[in-house]
C-alpha cells in the first residue's frame, strides 16, 4: 500500500488495510518519508511491514511485489514500466466532485503526457457507481473495462455495522458522532481549486449547521 508523502495514511487505503489484514494478507506498507508514529505504531500491531524512506529495502519490496496499491499517483512508487508479475491497483482518495488529471482544463502538454503515460501501468481503478466509472476513465485516461464497481472502501465505515479496530479511526468517528448529534445536518466540505492552480492549505472542513 503506497502512502503519498506529506499525506496521511487514511481515506481508501486504511480502509483497504484493514480488510486485506483481517483476511490476512502479508501487507507492506511504504511512503516516501516518516509515517505518522501513532499510526505506525498500530500498524506495526496489526501485522504490518511498514517501510519509511526510498533506498535498496523500499526498492526491493516494490519491485517484488505481487499488488501494489495506491491512493493517488503510480509514481509514489516510482513505478514507470509495467510488469507482467504485478498487478497495480488505483484505489484514488477521494469522490470527483472536482476535475482531476486529464480533466482539468489548464494542464501543460507535459502534465497530460505524463498523465497518459501512468494510465498504461493502471490494471484497476475502482469507482462508486457507473457515472464514477465514466468519469474516472475520463479522469485517467483508461478504458472503462478496467474501472470497477466496487464502492469506496472508506464509507464502510460510515455503516453502523461496521467495526472499527483502528484507534485512530475510531476518534474521528468518535468526534463525528460528536458533531452529528449537536446539528441536524452536516455537510462535509473539501475544496481544492486545482483549475486555477490554487491549493487550499486548509482543504479539508467538516461545516455543520
């Protein structure tokens, strides 16, 4: 499981962690820099290989790996050329409320090029339903054969049949609850203003009222 850097370890990839452990795959987990040590630490608990930093160890456990799966770009991994022992997952971090990749209407040649370029490592993407489908094939310029419905793997921790093992998960869920009992509608607001190149530092607001 692939972690961009200077990003957490959450959304679609911790859920997926917690499935392929309970089912007890032998995850590994890397990003190009230091984990949270909270989350590490639970990690390492659960059974995790957890691999900090890019040198000779994350090198070998990349490219010997049977799935590799990430949230956000292939090239968190530093993968450029297919494989035909690996299977490369795109699980994406969020919903496409916005344009991304190859939709957003002010890339340069070299953005678009190198966009294209990763879509031939994809072998999967998952999506919500068929309109997210449509747009993630859009998005990453894949064929649709290759996008799977499969819902995202982070609202299962939305259903209240859901157990939650993680500590930290289990806080925010905690402090959601918080705030859903307080107001009688929440609305979970994450703006990026990506078409204007524009980054928000604070993208992420739960607004309630």
């Amino acid at each position: 499981l692939v972690v961009k850097n200077k990003t957490f370890f959450s959304g679609n990839l911790r859920i997926a962690f917690e499935i392929l452990i309970e089912k007890n795959f032998d995850v590994y987990i890397y990003k190009d820099g230091k984990i949270n040590p909270f989350i590490k630490e639970y990690l390492i608990s659960k059974g995790a290989k957890v691999i900090e930093g890019y040198n000779l160890t994350s090198l070998y456990h990349i490219s010997t790996t049977n799935f590799l799966i990430f949230g956000h770009a292939v090239r968190d991994a530093h993968i450029s050329k297919t494989c035909k022992n690996r299977i490369i997952i795109n699980l994406w971090h969020g919903v496409i409320f916005k344009n991304i990749e190859l939709l957003i209407p002010n890339n340069s040649k070299e953005k678009q090029d190198l966009i294209l370029k990763n879509a031939l490592l994809f072998d999967a993407i998952v999506a919500s339903g068929e309109i997210d489908k449509m747009t993630m094939s859009k998005a990453f310029g894949i064929s649709d054969e290759k996008v799977y419905i499969t819902g995202q793997p982070r609202y299962e921790i939305l259903k209240s049949t859901y157990t939650i093992k993680d500590p930290y998960l289990l806080r925010q869920v905690e402090e959601f609850n918080t705030i859903k009992k307080r107001f009688t509608k929440t609305i979970l607001y994450a703006p990026t203003f990506r078409e204007f190149n524009i980054q928000d530092r604070k993208s992420t607001r739960l607004n309630s009222s």
